[in-house]
C-alpha cells in the first residue's frame, strides 16, 4: 500500500506535469523553437526568483551555462564536435540522474 503525497510532493508533481504540458502545446505550435522558448522564459523567471530571494550566484552561473554553449556551438562550426558531444551527453546524464524535467 502506498501512503499519500505529502503536500509538497503533491506541489512538484502538478508542477512537473505543468512543464510537460506546456512544453508539449509549444513544441505542437512552434516546433523545437517553441519548446525552446518555455524553457528560456520559465528559466528567466526563476532566475529572478532566485536573486529576489538572494541567491544571486544563480546569474553568473547562468552566464557560464550560456558561455559553455556558445563555445560548443563554435567549435561544432569550425568543425571539432567534440565539445558539442560531451555537453549533450553530460546534460542528459545529468538531467537523468536527478530525473529533472
């Protein structure tokens, strides 16, 4: 027998199931670009979110985030893939590990 979700388990679960279903109407309309794009803005509204409740780091790590993607992305141009592999692996090994959606 399993016991109930405790409030908070109950919050995260319909808050999963929000992030599936919006990515999911964007990527129906808009393809790709459109599931990009919700993740961008909910990735822009928790960012301010988090440095309201003072947890600035969250900026400059975001910065990292992106700097690490430019450079994948120009290295993938010049023709060196590898950079551009191991990003994409290790972000789906991690998104797996910690079953983040």
């Amino acid at each position: 027998m399993t016991r109930p979700l405790t409030s908070d388990e109950k919050s995260r679960s319909n808050r999963k199931a929000w992030y599936r279903g919006e990515e999911k109407k964007a990527r129906e309309t808009r393809g790709e670009v459109g599931a990009t794009e919700f993740w961008l803005r909910l990735t822009r509204s928790r960012i301010v979110k988090e440095t309201k409740a003072g947890r600035s780091d969250v900026v400059p790590a975001f910065g990292l985030v992106v700097r690490l993607f430019l450079a994948a992305m120009e290295q993938r141009a010049a023709g060196d893939g590898r950079l551009w592999a191991d990003l994409m692996h290790n972000a789906q090994a991690v998104l797996e590990q910690h079953k983040h959606d």
